[in-house]
C-alpha cells in the first residue's frame, strides 16, 4: 500500500486517527481489521471501496455511532474509545454532518431547517439570523430561506443539508455519499462547494462511490476492502 502519510510532515496535527482499530458486529460480521490511518487538519479526504468494505462502519465509529472492538481512535481531540455517552453530542458539535437522503425536516422552512442545528447548541437568535443567511449565501440559497423542502430539486434540498453543516463553522464535515441522489451535473457542484469549504480550512471526508469525481478532483484517496485500508494515495488515483 502506497501510504499517503509519507508526503505529510511529521509535526501536522491528525484531526482523526485511528490505531489498530478493528470492528465486528454481533451478527459475526468482520466491518474493519487492524486499520491504522490518520487524517490530518485541512485535508479533503474521499473514502471509496464497494458495498461492504466497511465505509459505513467506519464513518460511524467516526461519528460515535459505533464503537470499536480494538484500537483507539481520536477526533477533534477526543478519545472516542474511553468516551462516555453522554459526551458524544459535544463530539458531534465539532463536526457537520451532510446525508445522501438530504435529512431535512418537511414542515420546517429551508431557513429553519439550516437554523435548527444552531437551535440545537443553544445559540443566540441574532447569531442564528446572521449564520444561517451567511450559510444559505455560501451554498447559493440565500433566495430560497422561505421556501418548504418539497419546494426544492434534490440538487437544492442537498445544498441546504450542506448549509446545516456548515452554519456552526465545525472543523471536520463527514459528507456520507453527498451526491448519491443528485444528477452528475450538481454532484460535481456539491464537490466544488466543498472544496471551496476546504480551502478555508475545514476538514472534508467524504464517501462516495463515484470514481469520476474523485478522479477529477484530485483529492486523497482512502480505498477499504474487506475491512482494511488497500490503498491510500493523493491525486485521484484509485
């Protein structure tokens, strides 16, 4: 495996590693095997690899929806592997979060629905007022607040999720197959916007399943494969 860690300088902080980390669900089914890797802060990462390679489990332990057999994994500064429940949400606050299914809520306005992650950690309504239109702008909705998601193309609906994750300035967006529901016109539009993002120094990861876009784009490339990491190369190539 041509490890991309090697071109990366020693001292650059990991926002995610994981040490020795394997996963196997109560079913017997063997998700992740002794995977050691590290995601540096301000790195565009896509992870790839087909059905049951084990991106899933991987985004979720990421996400403390799982939690690992083995190994220890950090993000953000957290040890996930000694974290008490209670404490996920404060994980999650660190980090946006844009679905394949959109996830947005149908009686809620697209302002509100950008808004509600806000509500959420209990911010201040001139805040909310302020990030959320600064949010909508940067994803091209500005003049879409008042409408109702079902108002909106898919292409439009997935914007406003990726408004949502972005509107609490995270460090790391988790981005689980953003462009899965979207024609490949606004999928590669979904990427520019996060590559936009990113050169401001947001961390991006995101799984997808579209080799075109990884290779056009020219990010890191993580590909799993049984469970394990066979490949982690810069520059698309897969």
């Amino acid at each position: 495996m041509e490890n991309f860690q090697q071109f990366t300088e020693q001292n650059v902080k990991p926002i995610i590693e994981f040490r020795g980390v394997s996963k196997t669900y109560q079913t017997g089914t063997h998700a992740l095997d002794d995977v050691n890797i590290k995601i540096n802060n301000g790195e565009f990462v896509f992870v790839v690899g087909s059905s049951g390679a084990g991106k899933s489990t991987f985004m979720k332990l990421i996400m403390r929806e799982e939690k690992a057999n083995t190994g220890k994994i950090t993000v953000n500064g957290f040890d996930l592997t000694k974290m008490k429940r209670k404490d996920v949400p404060m994980l999650r606050r660190t980090m946006g979060i844009v679905f394949q299914d959109f996830r947005l809520i149908p009686t809620m306005n697209v302002f509100d629905n950008v808004a509600f992650a806000m509500r959420v950690v209990g911010a201040d309504g001139r805040d909310i007022r302020k990030e959320v239109s600064k949010a909508l702008a940067k994803v091209g909705l500005g003049h879409k607040a008042r409408s109702m998601p079902n108002q909106l193309s898919g292409g439009e609906q997935q914007r406003v999720g990726l408004a949502r994750a972005l509107v609490n300035s995270p460090d790391l967006i988790i981005a689980d197959e953003p462009t899965g529901n979207v024609d490949p016109n606004m999928s590669y539009e979904i990427v520019s916007l996060l590559t936009e993002i990113n050169r401001k120094g947001t961390t991006i990861l995101m799984v997808t399943h579209d080799h075109n876009l990884v290779r056009d784009f020219q990010h890191r490339v993580i590909m799993l494969d049984s469970g394990k990491i066979v490949a982690d190369n810069v520059g698309g190539d897969i």
